[in-house]
C-alpha cells in the first residue's frame, strides 16, 4: 500500500447470482460515472493517484456470491467519505440485484501513529534496561560499602542494627541485615533486625525501653508470621507493612517513608488482615453480574440497591444513599456505590436482618459492623 494512502474504505458486497471480481469492478466504475463532477470520478481518481487499486475478494454460495471490497485513498475525509457513499450507492452487479455495505474507514495514519508509539515504548523499555555507566555502578558499590560499614551488632545476639539504635527513643524493627542495610541507606539509623521468626531477646529487651516501636515488616506470608511472633513477645505500637508482595529491603525512599506514614496499631493491623481474608471470601462468592457494576460505577457517584435475585431495587445519587436504604434494608442484598462506606451508611443496615454485601470506594472509621453486614471495597471486587 502506498505511504501516501490516508483512508482505506472496507465494504462488504452481497450479490443475488453468480458474478465474479470483473463483473463487481465494473459495477462500481460504471454506476458511480457521472454523478458527481469529474473531479470525484472513480477512474479519473485513479488516474491522478489519489485513489489506489481496488481489491476485490469473492466468494460464491450456489447461486449468491459475497465478497469484501477494499478502496484505499489519499483523499480528504469529506472526499472518501463521499467515495464510500458512492460505491455503497450500487445496486446491481450485472443483472443481479446487489447490496453494499460500508463496514469501516480505517484512518492508517492513526495506526500508524499507534505502531509508532507502540514501538517507541518497546524502545524505551529496552533503553531503561541498558547497563548504568561504569562511574554509576563504581559510586553505588562506595555507597553501599560506605552504608554497610555503619551496621552494628546489637546485644549479646549480635544482632544487625543502626547505628542509633541504642541512643533513640523510637525504634523501627524489621526482618533481616539487608533490611536494616536498606533503611540506612535513606538516612534511618534506628533500626534493629529480627533475623527469623523467633525474636532475640535483644530484640525483646529493647522493645520494652523504648516510647514507641514501629514494626516494618514485609508484605508477604513471612512477614505476617514475624508479626505474630512479634505481638507474642516485644512491646509494638505500630505497624508498617512493605506493598503486597514486597520486601523492605527492595523498597525505594519514597516507598519507606509513604508505609511507615501509614502504620497503624497492632489491634488495627489484625482488622485489617481479617478483613482481607474476609474480603477473598466474598470476592469467591460474588455473582459475577455484580462484579461488573464495579466498573460501571465506578466515577459516577451513584449507587445501585440490588435484591436478593439481582434485581435492581433502585439507581441513585451517593448523597441519597442513607434515606433510600432506610426505606429499603429489608429487601436489599446488594449495595453497589461509589463512595465512602462509613459507620452512617453501616448503621443504615444495621437491623436489616438478612445478610447484605456493602460494596463502596473506601471505609472510613467504621468501628461497629454487625456479622450480618459484609464490607468489600470496589477495588477488592475487581480484582
């Protein structure tokens, strides 16, 4: 196809008799002649090149053929539009009654533009995997040298700690040398490191000497035994917890200081945890019809009351939610909204007496839930 081509007109042709490619060409440049001026005649078109050739493919089905019709152009988009309506404008192919149908006009500047950007992202995925210079990698292993030599051996354990440690108020407890390696490289010093899921008593000693002890700890299946084990012997305050599936030691500054913003208390920690298996339960068990409210809703700030056979009880603003489920929580089974779930819109269902699924954005300072209500995010929803 010529890089000079703008459109490509793709139509779909079905004729009521035996016909071949000829007999289809000759339809359109003869039924097409004339009316217009010759400036839009298909042959003068092609003559001028602003038309390219005409493909054809057709198939025949007993006494019927069908067939696909390809007219590329570098016509503007009022003159291909005007081409297509031509060429879908024909009626017969020979003796034969006929029908066109114009399927699409594919802009291939636009796919161009698509493979080019697609290409420049493959380009700089690659670009960013290149190997740092030399002077980068030579100054990462000073630093790091420079960082290790400042971790000490805390305590008759010998445990691995910052350097202020001992002389701190505040401590932050995390798994393992590579962790506290990883803090001190951001600038903190008053780490101390478990090494393994049963505690040093270091570690439990100094817990209890200090005002406050965050925990920060991995976000996996390790880190939650180590918190466990945690809870069982040292003084915590708050807990920290690296992303899903992330270790502290691979975490960056910015990493660190947003999950140690977010520590939350032991008892807050567990809740969430039990909410988490909780809402793997409900996400099991949800219709999948109700999963797909989580993206219809999504950004519109409306609410979807849904009864127990999934049928819709009422759509309505967020703001209107609290009344509309006081009128309805004796029929409602699922509630779809985006918005805050909070202790009001909880209390709301609060003697609905069947179980009800309350599906919304975010839940904010809900401290009260009866079993009956079960609390999912949008986002735990979809997955």
């Amino acid at each position: 196809m010529s890089s000079t081509v703008k459109y490509v007109i793709e139509a779909k042709v079905e004729v009521d008799g035996p016909v071949d490619r000829n007999d289809i060409v000759g339809a359109i440049f003869g039924q097409t002649e004339g009316i217009f001026s010759s400036e839009l005649d298909l042959r003068e078109l092609q003559k001028t090149g602003r038309i390219g050739r005409i493909e054809i493919t057709v198939n025949q089905h007993g006494n019927k053929a069908t067939g696909r019709i390809l007219v590329p152009t570098s016509l503007d988009k009022f003159s291909t539009a005007l081409v297509a309506a031509m060429i879908e404008s024909i009626d017969r192919v020979g003796p034969y009654h006929a029908r066109v149908t114009i399927e699409k006009i594919e802009d291939t500047r636009a796919e161009k533009r698509k493979k080019i950007v697609e290409r420049a992202k493959e380009i700089l995925a690659s670009w960013e995997k290149e190997k740092i210079p030399e002077e980068d990698t030579i100054l990462k292993e000073l630093e790091e040298a420079i960082v290790k030599t400042k971790v000490i051996e805390y305590g008759p354990d010998r445990i691995p700690a910052g350097p202020e440690v001992d002389s701190s108020d505040e401590i932050i407890v995390v798994e393992g040398r590579a962790d506290v390696i990883n803090l001190l490289r951001f600038g903190y010093k008053n780490t101390i490191a478990v090494e393994g899921v049963k505690i040093p008593k270091s570690v439990q000693d100094i817990t209890r000497r200090k005002r406050r002890v965050i925990a920060f700890l991995d976000g996996d299946r390790g880190g939650d035994l180590i918190l466990k084990e945690l809870l069982q012997t040292c003084k915590i305050d708050l807990v920290a917890r690296a992303p899903h599936g992330r270790e502290v030691e691979e975490l960056t500054a910015k990493e660190i200081a947003e999950a140690l913003s977010h520590a939350v208390t032991p008892e807050e920690e567990i809740m969430q945890r039990l909410h988490a298996a909780e809402a793997g339960r409900i996400v099991d068990e949800m219709p999948e019809q109700v999963k797909r409210y989580t993206q219809e809703l999504e950004g519109t700030l409306m609410a979807l009351l849904l009864n127990k056979e999934l049928q819709e009880i009422a759509r309505i603003p967020v703001s209107e939610l609290v009344d509309k489920l006081a009128e309805e929580k004796q029929r409602v089974k699922y509630v779809v909204f985006d918005g805050l779930i909070t202790q009001r819109v909880v209390d709301a269902l609060s003697d609905a007496g069947e179980e009800v699924y309350l599906i919304g954005v975010k839940v904010v300072d809900v401290k009260n839930k009866p079993e009956n209500i079960k609390i999912l995010t949008l986002h735990e929803l979809a997955g």
